[in-house]
C-alpha cells in the first residue's frame, strides 16, 4: 500500500529553491527587503505555492549557512538596509563609499565589512535619545522589541557569544579564558556588564532580523505561497549552541570534540567526507527529552511552513571519526536514537509532522524504515536518474507521491552545466527518456518534475533562468566561491512567468 503524504498534505505544490542571499538588490548581497517582495510577486503571477530556502542562520568562516554560529539566530546580512534607511536609521551620508558590487556574484568579504558598519550606524542612532525616528518613537515597535526579548530565550547566549567573539578578535570560544569559555551564571552576567552595548547591538539586530524576516513570511502566506526551511543535523564546533550546551555534544573537558561528523568513503570519494562538526552525546539528549533538539526545530517551524532536515540518516546512524584524523576513512558508524527521537517530536508536534527528510547519498533499509514508519516525505533528484544508466528510485516512473522532486539542489550543478559536462551515455539515455534533442534540457527536466506524481516539485532558481555552471551554488568539498550566486530583476521577464504559469497549470498544481 502506497504511502500518503502525511508531512505534506494532498496538495500539489510547485516552487523554487532560492536562498535570500541571491535576491537582486543594490548592497552586495540579497535581502529582505524589495527584491525578496518582488521575488514573491514573481512566484505568485507565475502559479508557485512553495518557495524553499537554505539554513538562514548568521554564517560563520567560510560563508557557508550549514555552518552558522548559532542554530536560533538569523543571519544579519540579509536584514533590509532599505527598511532601515526609511526609519531614519540610516542617512545618504553612510553610503558614500559604497563598493561597486558585481551585482551576480557576492563578495563576501566587502559585503560583511560594508554592512556590518550600515548595522552598527543603524544601531547608534536607536540608542541616539536626539534621533527622532519611526523606530525610536512608535509605542508600537518597543512592545514588539520587548516582546521579543522576553520570549527569545535564546537571544541572551548568542549575544554574549557573538559579544565575546568580538571582544576576542574572532577567535572561537574554545581558546577564550576560563572565565568566558565555561562560565558560571555570575561569570556570565559579570561579561553581559563588560560587553553591554555590543551585547545589546545583537540583540537589536535580531529583532531586526526577525521583524522582516515575519513580514516577508506573512506577506508570502496570504498569497498562498509556503516556505519551506532547512536544518543542519550537525552544528558548528564554533557556535553558540555547543558553547552553551556542551554536555549535550561529544567534548573533552577543554572543549574539543572526541569525535567528529562526516560519511564513509564511497563511490564518490575514496577518503570519504570529513565535516569536523562536533557529535551529539545523545545518551544526554535522551535525559531531558530532545529539549534543545525540540526547541530548535520548534523555531524553525516558525520561521517557515515546512522543514527539511539535512542529513536525516544521521538520525539512525552516524558516522563518527577520533577527532585529528585527516580524512573520514577511520570511522565506526553509531547508533542515533531515531524512532524515539521522532515518536517524542510526533507527540509534540502533532501528527502532521511537517518535515522533509534529506535521504540523499549511500543509505541502507534502515533509514528507509524510520523515513517511512513517520510517513516523512524524501527527495528525489532527476539528475541522479541520468547519472545512473541502470533503471533507479530517481526515475520519475518509480516515484511514490509522497516524495519532492527537484531537477536539483544548491549542492548539484546547475542543470545546464550539468548536461554539458556529464557522459554521452547519460545525455543518451536522457533523450530517449523525453524524446527530446536535449537542446531544452533544462525546461526538459522542470516539466518532468512539475508532471511527475510528487505532491511537491522545486526546482532551483538557476535551472528556471537556463544558466550554466557558473552560477552554481555549492560545490561540496570546496571551501572557496561557494553560495556566491545572485540574479538580477531583469532576468524575470514576462515571458518566463507565462511559461511558469503555464507549466504550473497544465500539471495540475
């Protein structure tokens, strides 16, 4: 008997992966302010339900938002630098030695510095009693600021983090002194004294963060179009999250990891993949109930529809390698404790969990089992169907409903390049497969997945503009020139929301 969507619903959905970084705009990098509206004008005249982001947390080294400092805090980069300007909070004169942007690609390194300093002005003037602004005058705003500090519980750790690291040129928790690295409650409240106004500039800017963040969400939901978010499994070693918490992961009495996260050497990597993330001690996880796991998810459920959960075969197995190896072929697999951990967060959720489970790479019939004993919906990438010239899962004729199809993710090259680069056996088959020249490749595979039986079909924003490898997202494995990728408003032409519409409709979703 085949499965029902239980995650999902029995609607049809169709949407696009973009993440709010590649959103156009005129200050070096996406945001929440009129690219984000107008990209949610686009998706509703074009008949999209579903718009899928990356994690939004505040990235850390390296840029990448499966490794953020903090698994609650949202990433300051994208707060509208507009909004801040109508409010007063910023002034012509704070623009005048803007970089010229490229305005497809982030440079990470100007756009940080640049809008780290816009954030700060903006936070001066707040605290600024001369400054006569709608921020700093409207009743209404500071009862919705002293709303969110009351409820934020996790607002007060991340500050001082962040406050910390400032303090301490960048440096990870891990190497602070005693005093910060491990503090007692009065140790911690004697730094929040010590590092006050930096602490309350992090507080702000997550307000900051979260007020958009919501009137985006909001403004996207009352046009009935559905966010879908997306968890890391694993947390930075340098995060909030472990500082705060580490009897809850796998830690010597200093700070550092016993053993670390990654997978097995495999088909695609003789030393397997070795991700250095810290591994949870879920023996203490169990104590308390999966609390911070709960939590955790439970906020991630606000800030979107739906929730896919990265990994999630880590929730049955991982594989855990002695911290120091340089690759991941010395590891043992270990057990997670995945049915309890998901009849708990069944029973706090309710039944319709609405969560997807990222089931991708080498998985075994355990994995299958728990995926499916909770009714969770996995992926299913058309690319893999071609790279494969065997009969496999990926094929959209072996699809269950219960599923999401994507031509392909922020991890897979573009569909394009893709196409240009793989065998000629695989672009064969795929010719056969669609009885098509493959000169439309890329359209090829958004009906296929927009007409296949899955209740929900996303392809990423790059195959629905035709663009080659250049603007792919992520190349795992490679640490530099990743999640870079932005496109501009022309790109959206009339022509591409009828197409859209049109696709859309006639595959009855």
């Amino acid at each position: 008997m085949e499965q029902t969507a239980i995650g999902l619903d029995f609607n049809k959905y169709a949407g696009i992966l973009v993440h709010p970084t590649s959103f156009p705009g005129p200050y070096g990098i996406g945001d929440l302010g009129t690219g984000a509206y107008a990209f949610i004008d686009f998706m509703e005249k074009a008949g999209l339900t579903v718009w899928q982001v990356l994690p939004l947390g505040h990235t850390g080294f390296g840029d990448s938002p499966y490794q953020p400092f903090s698994s609650f805090a949202g990433q300051p980069l994208i707060i509208s630098i507009d909004d801040l300007r109508k409010a007063g909070l910023l002034v012509d004169e704070d623009f005048y030695d803007m970089p010229n942007w490229d305005p497809r690609k982030i440079e990470y390194g100007k756009a940080i510095e640049f809008k780290t300093g816009l954030l700060k002005k903006a936070y001066e003037r707040y605290c600024n009693p001369d400054v006569k602004d709608a921020y700093s005058t409207s009743e209404a705003f500071l009862e919705e600021y002293k709303s969110f500090l009351e409820q934020a519980e996790w607002l007060d750790d991340y500050a001082l983090f962040m406050a910390g690291k400032d303090y301490h040129q960048g440096a990870p928790w891990y190497m602070w002194e005693d005093t910060l690295k491990k503090p007692t409650a009065a140790q911690k409240k004697q730094w929040i004294e010590k590092l006050q106004n930096e602490v309350d500039y992090y507080r702000f800017i997550q307000f900051l963060f979260h007020r958009q963040w919501f009137a985006l969400k909001d403004y996207a939901n009352e046009k009935n179009i559905k966010i879908v978010g997306d968890i890391p499994i694993f947390v930075a070693w340098d995060s909030v999250d472990v500082w705060s918490n580490r009897k809850l992961f796998d830690l010597d009495s200093k700070g550092y990891p016993k053993t670390v996260a990654g997978v097995p050497p495999d088909y695609f990597s003789a030393t397997g993949q070795l991700w250095g993330n810290p591994l949870y001690k879920w023996s203490e996880h169990t104590k308390t109930g999966y609390e911070w796991w709960f939590n955790r998810i439970r906020h991630q459920l606000q800030l979107a529809d739906f929730l896919r959960i990265d990994h999630f075969r880590g929730f049955d197995q991982f594989w855990a390698v002695p911290y120091g190896e340089e690759t991941a072929v010395n590891g043992t697999w270990k057990k997670a404790p995945g049915v309890n951990f998901f009849t708990q967060l069944e029973a706090t959720l309710g039944y319709n969990m609405p969560i997807i489970a990222e089931d991708l790479g080498e998985i075994d019939q355990s994995v299958v089992d728990l995926r499916d004993k909770f009714g969770l919906p996995g992926m299913k990438i058309l690319q893999f169907g071609f790279e494969n010239p065997e009969e496999n899962s990926f094929l959209p004729h072996n699809f269950v409903r219960n599923c999401v199809c994507y031509t392909g993710t922020h991890d897979n090259d573009t569909t394009k390049g893709w196409y240009q680069k793989c065998y000629e056996a695989s672009k064969d088959k795929l010719r056969r497969y669609f009885n098509t020249d493959g000169g439309d490749v890329c359209w090829t595979l958004i009906r296929a997945c927009f007409s296949s039986v899955a209740n929900m079909a996303i392809v990423p924003m790059q195959d629905v503009l035709e663009l080659d490898s250049w603007a792919r997202m992520n190349m795992p494995g490679v640490g530099d020139g990743n999640w870079a990728w932005r496109f501009c408003q022309e790109d959206i032409t009339q022509h591409l929301i009828d197409r859209m519409y049109e696709t859309v409709k006639l595959y009855g979703r």
